[in-house]
C-alpha cells in the first residue's frame, strides 16, 4: 500500500499561473481532505470530499476549486495563483466513520508563488 | 468551534517519560479527542484518540480527566524520533481542526 501519494512534490509558480494539484489513496477511502499549512501554524482546511462527486468548502476555500471524479483521487486547483497561496499542502483521506477515523496524510506539496 | 490549548514547547530527555497536556474547557459530549503529530517536512500522523476512558496504544497512552475538560498525551519512553509538533484535536463531525499545537524536543 502506497497510502496517500501527492504529486508534486515542489512546485514554483509566478503570480496569475494555474495548476492543479493530485492526491490519490489507494486505501478505499471514502473521505478525502485538502489543507493548507503555513510557517509555524497548524493546518487549515480548504475543501473535502464525503464521496466520489461531491466536495465541499472547509474553513479557507477561497481561490481554490477542487474536483473528485475518481473515488482514489482529489484534485486541488489554483485557477490564478497569488503570493498569499505560498503554502504547503497537504491532501488526507479518512473512512466513513465519523467522530472516531483516522485520517491519512500525504507527504504535502510545497509550492511558492512569486 | 471546538477549541484546544497547549503550550508552545516542551522539553525532555531520551529514555524518559512525557506528559503532553492539553485543555478542552469547551468540549461538548460526543466530542472525540484526538492527538496527531507532525514530524519535521512530513505531513501529521495519527496518534491516539479517545472519548471518555483511558487509552493505550502502541505509540503513547491518553488520559482523560473524569470531567473531560483536559487530557494528557503520554510517550512512556522518549526517543530522539519522538520529537515533533503535537496536536490535540477535538474532532468536530469529519473535520480536525488543528491549533499550533506543542513542539516537542527530546535531547540524548
């Protein structure tokens, strides 16, 4: 088992690109996440995924789509990246048992946008 | 929402025991505690979680208080792979909500 894999792994971009970050389980995993992590703060989240084809805004979604076509893979994307989205992201995929699952981490994607 | 306090950093010694507390003055009745930690350039892992009784696992034991407003994460024996940055996380539904949590360093 792979678990959670991000792709990525860096990325720099200039302020106005596009482009789309991959995670995918390999787990079975109905629940998937996306957060964002700054320096010296906890992680924030900025959508999730109850099952394939649905999402939902977290607590930071603005200037971020994401999709779920696949059951294995989230999609997070930046239509026109901006500064403030310097960050390092992270993708977790959890099952369908609330208030006890575990959530899964990926190895987080660092992406810096100039 | 759902908060928790911790402080910033702690400090121990490899071999020994550690004591990580947490308060949750606000926790309501379903909610789970759960602790997570994130190991440097590495995204969180699971710990441990419980909702009212002790727990053990192979990694660290949970204590709970009888009135449920704070909790102990315990590393029974510390090791240099040990530190990293503790979270205590009341679980709000599917979404952890995560603090700055503790930063534990253990010196040989």
């Amino acid at each position: 088992n792979a678990g959670v894999t991000q792709t990525p792994k860096f990325r720099v971009l200039k302020t106005g690109q596009s482009m789309t970050l991959l995670c995918a389980q390999d787990m079975n995993h109905e629940y998937m996440y996306w957060y964002r992590q700054d320096p010296g703060m906890g992680l924030r989240l900025i959508h999730y995924s109850v099952g394939e084809g649905t999402t939902a805004k977290g607590e930071v979604p603005d200037g971020y789509n994401v999709s779920r076509l696949k059951k294995q893979n989230f999609l997070l994307g930046l239509e026109s990246a901006a500064p403030s989205q310097t960050s390092v992201y992270f993708c977790a995929s959890s099952t369908l048992r609330e208030y006890t699952d575990t959530q899964y981490f990926g190895p987080g994607t660092r992406l810096t946008v100039l | 929402d759902a908060k928790t306090t911790q402080p910033n950093s702690m400090e121990s010694n490899e071999e020994e025991p550690v004591h990580l507390p947490c308060n949750h003055s606000t926790i309501s009745g379903t909610d789970y505690i759960h602790w997570y930690r994130q190991l440097p350039s590495q995204g969180p892992e699971y710990v441990i979680h419980g909702l009212t009784s002790n727990v053990n696992n192979r990694m660290a034991s949970l204590a709970i208080a009888e009135d449920r407003k704070s909790s102990t994460l315990i590393l029974h024996r510390a090791t240099l792979r040990d530190a990293a940055v503790y979270y205590c996380i009341l679980l709000v539904g599917t979404a952890l909500i995560f603090g700055k949590g503790t930063t534990l360093s253990v010196s040989s």
